[in-house]
C-alpha cells in the first residue's frame, strides 16, 4: 500500500486513513448486526424444533411403556400382562397421532438433518403393527423385542440430539444436554424396566439378563451424573424431588434380590407385575422431569431469541448514530488539516526547486502545522545541509547500536543476503550451534539441516519468507558436533528505499528442552487419567486435583473434593494407630502401599489397594502427595467365594468333610487341655434312594436342603452341623461336662431332639414326606481317638443303629463293629 499511495496527495492519503476506520466500523457494525440476526435466526430454529420434544418425549413414554408390559407378556408365553397389552398399544397409537400433528407444524423447518432423523423415525414407527403381531404370535423373544422396541426409541430420540448439533449458546447447550441426559436416563430405566419384567415374569433371571441389568443400573447412574454437572440447581431439585418416593426405595431392594440371587430362590420374592409397576411409577416421575426441562427448555430458547433480536435492533440504532458522528468529525478533521498541509506542501516543493522567493504562511498558527511552516522558514536557509550531516551520522550510530544489541540477545541472529550466503551470525548462534564466527560467515544455511529434517518444514519456511509471513515455524537442525536440536526459526525480508528486498533476517531459537518437557507433560495427563483412581495433594494434605477414575469410584466430583483433605472418604474402621504408621512410614521411606477401607459418597464401604508417594523439590522438600489407588471389592468377593467353595457345602451351606476335620482336630485338643467333654453324631437318612429314584434328584436335594437347616435349630453356637456328602450330616458338640456320664447324658439329650425333629413330616414341592434317620454317636475325650478313629467310631455307631431297625440312636461301644454287610457299604449309600 506505502509504495501505491507514494505519489498520490496528502488530502488523499488523510481521507484514505479517515476512510479506513469509518469503513472498519461499517464493517465491524454489519457483522456484529447480522451476527445477531443470524443468533436470533438460529435460536428460533431450535425453538421451533424445541417445541417438538414434548410430542417425541410422550411418545417415547409411551413406547417406554408398551415395551415393558410386551417383554413380560413374552417372558411368561402369555401367563402375564396379556390384560394391559391391548389398552398399552391404544394408548401408544393415540399418542402416535399427535406425533404426527406435531410433525406436520414443523414441515417448514427445512433442516437436512432433521428431516432425515424424522424420515428414519417414522418408518421405525410405522413398523410397530408387524412387530406387535409377532409378539402376540410368539414369533419373537423377549430379548429381541426390547431391541426392536429400544432401536425405535433411539430413533426418536435421535430428533432430540439434533437439537444438540443446533445450539450454539452456552446456556443454551448445557439446558440441551440437561435435557438429553435425562431423555437418556429414563431409557436406560425403562430398558430395566422391560428386562426384569420379561426375566422374572419367565420364572428365571439367566447370567445374560443379569449382567445386562448391572449394565443398565451402571448406564443410569452414568447419565443421572452427567444431568446433574448440566442441569442448574432448580432442575436436580426437581429430580431428587421426583426420585423421593417409596417407590425408588423398592426398586433398590428389588434390584438388590436379583443382583445377588442369579436365579436363585430369592427371586420368588418378586412378582414380574410388582417389578413393571413400581419401575413404571419411577420413570412416570423422570417423565414429569423431563416435561419441566421441555418447557424450561423452550422458554430459554424463546428468552435467547427475544434477547438477540433486542440486542441487534439496539445495535442498529448505536452504530447508526456512532458511524453519522464519525463522518462528521472525519469532515472537520479534514477540513482543518488537509488545506494547511497543502500550502505547506506547496511551499517546500518549491524550496526543493531552488525557489528562494517562496512564501511560507501558517507561521503564525500555533499547533503543530504552525511548527511545520516555521520549520520550513528554517529549512529554506540551512536545515538541509545540517539535516544530511546529521542523517549520515545517526545512521552509522544506529548501526553500530543495532550491531551490539545483535550481539546481546540471547537468540541466534543470522543475516542473509539475496544471493543466500551469510553476511552475519552473532554471538547467541554460534553458542546455539558450536559453529565460530568464520565456520559460518560465506556459507548457505543448508549446512545446518541433515538427513532427519524434514522437507516439508524447509517448504513450509521458504513460503512463509515470500508471503512475508514472520510466525515461526519448528526445523531440525544440527549443531557442529552432530547432535540434533529443534529450532524456532523465524526470517523477515529487508527492502531497500525503491521496494526490493535486499536481505533476510533469520532469528533461531533453541527449543529442544521446552518440546521434551512439553512431552512428559502430555505424557503426565494422559498416566494421570488411567484407569487407577489418583489424587494429588499439597504437603498438608489439601486435595489440589483428582482424575476421573477418582470420582467413578468415589461418587464424589471433582469440585467436592478439591480444597478438602482424604479425610472426608474415611470408614472409621481403621484405628488412629493405623493412620499413624501410614505417615510415619510416608515420611520415613517416601512411600506407603496397602489395603484401606474407605466410604464413598453414597456412605457404602469398601477395600481399595492403595499407594502413596510423596514429590520432592530440587532442595528435597516435599511439595506433594501422589495417592493412586484400586476397588479391589470384586477380588475381595472373589476370595470369600473361594473360601466358601473349599470349606462349606455348596446345596446346604453347611461345612463339608475338610471343615469338619479342622474343627474336630481342634476340637480334639480343647478336650484334652480343658478335661471338658464333646460328642460327635454321625447321621444317615434312610430311604433316601427310594426318595431319589421314586421324586428326582432335585426333590432329593430340597430334602437335604431342610435336613441341614432343622440341624442347625437343634444346636448351640458353639457346635457344628455338617454334610459330609449324600444323605450323612455329622454333628459336633463341644463344651460339655467333664463328667462321663454328665456328658452322655447331655449328648443323648442332644441327639434324641434332633431325632425327633428330623422325624417331622417335610412339604417338598407342594407333597408330604416323611424321613427318618438313622444316628451313630460317640464321645469326644481329648486325645484317646483322632479325629479320623470318631468318625469311623460314629459311623460304626450308626451302621449299629440301622440293624436295630433304624430311625433310633446308638452310641458306640468298645467292641463294636459293622456286619459284613454294612461293614462293605459305601460311604452315602441311602440304606
């Protein structure tokens, strides 16, 4: 522009820089307005289609609903549901009517994606007839049907998220995901919903619906979290007013059953239609939520757009007024400047032209055009041979001030003239690169690139010096020793007066230890937000910073914890001590690892693996502490089963043989240092084949089941009941008098009680049975037997007992033995 204007007058160039900024505020003006035009333009879009969440969000309510109530109509094949199935479907065919009203309002939209969200939306539910006849038909499982009835909402609620693609306000975005997480939470609870009604209303929860339902519990909570970071105060106010029913209380209870049952007997403590109706009652109140944030959604869009319109036509107004000020100011300015400037113009022109005789008014003026008139009085006598005097001295000041500060600065300057060699480097290059002063001087800068520099960045660099662009650009490059170093190189064209570059102007940059920090830092943040749970605090133990990990475990958010100490997710099942040797041991040795059972913001406990180290500074003060830690529940339950699955029967619970040995050997030896006496029955159902053959196995096994725990009433805590396999229990007692026949009495006692409860008639699967035992008792008298010579004493003693014509008790005798027949009886024979 400098080289255009060069020739054209001062008036000109004065009303050009007048015109620039009044043309910059037309500009600035237009594109403000129409910036919030295009605002308001937008905003009212998004009203329009905001006013359709309602219809959609009904509709899915009621799909919601016709799922739930058709997955247990298809669990149970028809036994359940069948009454509600017909009135569902009218319901969700009316409310598919007004979809469809709500639909043809919104024809004039004309957003593409809508449109074809809408497209893919309404074939879905044109579908719905064909897919209702093949769950009343049968043709389809309950599992596929919540795919099919699930796919459909998806769709539905595809329409919503274009509302998300539309919004660009702030507030307006966060209302949006408020509202998109909520629409999200509901499904997840009425996919639940459909889940539980179809398991349990087949008389089953198999390992795929069960761990589906954990899924959708965690999926719940997920987006019940998210609503709550988008929503403001008022709108989770609502939801945990919503949520404050007994209903929410119930389904927590139920939950609990199926989670820990799997398919066991717990679950017939729940009814498919208890489940469908108490969930139903839940997501009723999510949908009153999520209808308020509908309506508090079109309101804010509504407010948005009223706003924007206000703002631009208030706009309007300002800019008008401000930009007719401007034309007149810019006139007066022109007015009282340009004329005067132009005499004097005139008049140094002729000065120029040797004129002596020219005259020079505006003299007497006194602001700064005066000063020029008389400083063209002083130029027309000797101001230009001074003035070329004294520019040929400051020009060679400048250069050697320019030279020293080259020499100064700590980036590497290197000068390059047009025919690309070097005429300078200073004294910061040539520490950068290892190179002296005569090594580079007569050089082309390519001896600083190498096999590793990428061609690209040299492209990139030579197209930045022609479009005079001065941003810096990263190069590799090598020192003289052959090392590679990253550098920022920026270079600047130099013009003489007539416009033609001359030289380049080259300011390197080492980089190198700036980009390896900037790597270990995005390395940091991204171990920092691995999968194990981390917090770092201040020397005092103040939370500066958790990772999300952190706050999936805990409940707790980021903002809860940050300014707070650990001592807020404390169990109080750990001890003062406890935490007093994990400091001691953190400050001695630097580090701590270790199991602690901690409280997460629901008030549940649990174990967690946990080390903690501590950041020291340059000067080996401590600065930080890095905790990362584990839920290590799953293991812990992992090891309780294992434990349960070594020691105690699997059908009844009880302890099996190896168990039952310990405590016998221990048993054993408190007999023998206390002189305190113990019994041990051996006990056999007879007849028990017969049940078997006769009923099945699995009547067998509830036969068994109710032996172990009418056992268990017959004894003190102090004993044991256990199933050594088959039909035989044994049954130890322990603590009894140290006189003989005190302690045989009391175990006879013992024995003819439990005689006489086994002998109570058993209800097994809605029929009477009845079983009797038959029980071989010995006494246990320190260390005369082991554990092994009482069971086979027992066991000889119960053999007696069936000879005598069973359902009777007999002690052994010495001397006692099995017939020949018994004698070869396998161990569990049901004799």
């Amino acid at each position: 522009m400098s080289l255009t204007l060069t020739n054209k007058p001062i008036g000109t160039r004065i009303g050009l820089a007048l015109a620039l900024p009044i043309l910059g505020l037309l500009f600035f003006a237009a594109w403000t307005v129409l910036g919030y035009h295009r605002i308001a333009s937008d905003t009212s879009d998004l009203h329009n289609m905001a006013s359709l969440a309602p219809a959609v969000g009904a509709l899915v309510h009621e799909l919601q609903q016709e799922r739930g109530v058709s997955a247990g109509y298809a669990g149970s094949r028809g036994k359940e549901f069948e009454d509600r199935l017909a009135d569902r479907r009218a319901s969700t065919d009316g409310q598919v009517e007004f979809y469809y009203d709500a639909l043809d309002n919104l024809r004039e939209q004309g957003d593409p994606r809508l449109k074809r969200q809408i497209g893919i939306a309404q074939s879905r539910v044109g579908a719905l007839p064909g897919l209702r006849r093949a769950v009343s038909d049968f043709q389809i499982g309950a599992d596929e049907l919540i795919e099919h009835y699930s796919a459909t909402i998806d769709d539905l609620t595809g329409i919503l998220r274009v509302m998300l693609l539309e919004g660009s306000n702030a507030e307006l975005s966060r209302a949006l995901n408020a509202y998109m997480q909520m629409v999200l939470a509901k499904e997840m609870s009425g996919i639940e919903r459909a889940v539980g009604s179809a398991q349990l209303a087949s008389g089953r929860f198999d390992s795929a619906g069960h761990a589906r339902l954990i899924s959708l519990i965690d999926r719940q909570t997920l987006h019940f979290e998210q609503f709550r970071y988008f929503a403001n105060a008022e709108q989770i106010a609502a939801l945990d007013s919503a949520l404050a029913i007994p209903e929410t209380a119930e389904i927590e209870r139920m939950r609990r059953i199926v989670i820990v049952s799997r398919g066991g007997q717990l679950l017939r403590k729940i009814e498919s239609t208890r489940w469908f109706d108490t969930q139903t009652r839940k997501i009723d109140q999510l949908k009153s939520v999520e209808d308020r944030l509908a309506a508090d959604l079109i309101q804010h869009a509504r407010n948005i757009e009223t706003s924007a319109r206000g703002t631009a036509a208030t706009l309007n107004f300002a800019i008008l007024l401000m930009l007719v000020l401007t034309v007149a100011i810019a006139a007066l300015l022109a007015r009282g400047i340009i004329d005067p400037i132009a005499r004097i113009t005139a008049a140094l022109n002729r000065l120029a032209a040797n004129d002596e005789e020219v005259e020079i008014t505006d003299d007497r003026r006194g602001d700064e055009i005066g000063d020029m008139a008389r400083a063209a009085v002083v130029f027309r006598d000797n101001v230009s041979r001074i003035a070329r005097a004294e520019e040929r001295l400051r020009s060679e000041a400048i250069m050697r001030l320019h030279y020293k500060a080259l020499e100064s600065i700590l980036q590497g300057v290197l000068i390059i003239d047009y025919d690309r060699v070097i005429t300078y480097a200073n004294a910061a290059f040539q520490r950068i690169t290892g190179y002296g002063e005569a090594e580079i001087i007569g050089r082309t800068p390519e001896f600083l690139y190498g096999p590793e520099t990428d061609p690209k960045a040299l492209t990139a660099l030579r197209a930045a010096l022609v479009a005079g662009d001065v941003r810096p650009h990263c190069v590799l490059c090598y020192r003289k020793d052959g090392a590679t170093f990253w550098a920022e190189v920026s270079v600047t064209l130099v013009h003489d007066s007539d416009g033609r570059p001359t030289h380049v102007v080259s300011v390197i940059r080492d980089i190198t230890e700036s980009r390896n920090i900037e790597a270990e830092l995005r390395i940091a943040a991204i171990a920092f937000e691995s999968l194990h749970a981390m917090m770092v605090t201040d020397p005092r133990g103040v939370i500066l910073r958790v990772n999300r990990a952190f706050t999936e475990t805990t409940g707790y958010s980021a903002e809860e914890m940050i300014g707070n100490t650990p001592a807020m997710l404390k169990s109080n099942r750990h001890e003062p001590e406890f935490y007093a040797d994990m400091w001691h041991r953190l400050t001695s040795s630097g580090s701590w690892e270790g199991e602690v059972w901690d409280r997460r913001k629901s008030g549940e406990i649990y174990p967690k693996w946990q080390t903690i180290s501590s950041v020291r500074d340059a000067d080996g003060r401590i600065t930080h502490y890095v905790a990362a830690f584990s839920d290590i529940s799953e293991r812990k339950e992992a090891e309780e089963q294992i434990r349960k699955l070594a020691f105690y029967d699997p059908l009844t619970g009880l302890p099996n043989r190896r168990l039952l040995i310990d405590r016998l050997q221990r048993a054993v030896l408190t007999s023998d240092r206390t002189g305190r006496s113990g019994a041990l029955f051996f006990i056999d159902l007879d007849q028990f084949k017969g049940l078997n053959d006769t009923r099945g196995h699995d009547v067998g096994d509830l036969l068994l089941i109710e032996v172990g725990k009418r056992l268990q009433t017959c004894l003190r805590e102090c004993d044991t009941a256990a199933r050594l396999g088959g039909d035989e229990f044994v049954v130890m007692l322990e603590d009894l008098n140290p006189v003989l026949n005190e302690a045989m009495r009391h175990a006879r006692l013992v024995g003819d009680k439990i005689l006489a409860c086994l002998n109570e008639p058993y209800l097994l699967v809605g029929q009477i049975h009845h079983s009797t035992p038959s029980i071989g008792a010995t006494l246990i008298r320190g260390r005369r037997c082991s554990a092994t010579e009482l069971l086979k004493q027992a066991d000889v003693a119960m053999y007696q007992a069936k000879a005598a014509g069973r359902n009777t008790l007999c002690f052994f005798e010495p001397g006692m033995a099995p017939t020949p027949d018994e004698s070869s009886s396998a161990p569990g024979s049901s004799g």
